[in-house]
C-alpha cells in the first residue's frame, strides 16, 4: 500500500500516553496513530449503499415488462 508523509501536533500530554501505550504494545507510534486514524475514517465516511436493480436474472427476458403480474401472482392481491 502506498503511503503519504505527514506531519500533526498533538498536545504533550497526549504523546505522552501515546508514547506508553506504544511502549507497553509493543507497537511504534507511527503504527498506533496510522491504526487510529483508519478506525476514525471508517466511521465518518458514508457507506455506499449498493442497489437491488439489476442484481437478480430473473432468468425470464420479458420480466421487467411483467413485473405486476409477478407480484401480484407471487405476494398477494393489491
């Protein structure tokens, strides 16, 4: 995976703990904060939500030109 140089400023107290919680994982900071930043991302970007059309073959080539009658036929009366 290709990466990008970047710089930040965090608050000394911050680091701090930072430095500790790398110390005792055994794991580089650079590593904890790159981990943090992934979980962050993954829960602010939206999700892209994935449509049902044209997911199914229906196997039926006339279908989409029948499609209430199919419904109609297979969940029930209007």
């Amino acid at each position: 995976m290709d990466k990008e140089r970047t710089s930040i400023l965090l608050e000394k107290d911050i680091m701090l703990k930072l430095k500790n919680m790398a110390k005792f994982s055994n794991k580089s900071t650079s590593f904890l904060i790159r981990e943090a930043v992934t979980e962050y991302v993954a829960k602010k970007v939206p999700k892209k939500e994935i449509g049902i059309i044209g997911i199914v073959n229906s196997g039926d080539p006339h279908f989409a030109e029948n499609d209430e009658e199919y419904l109609k036929k297979n969940f029930g009366k209007d």
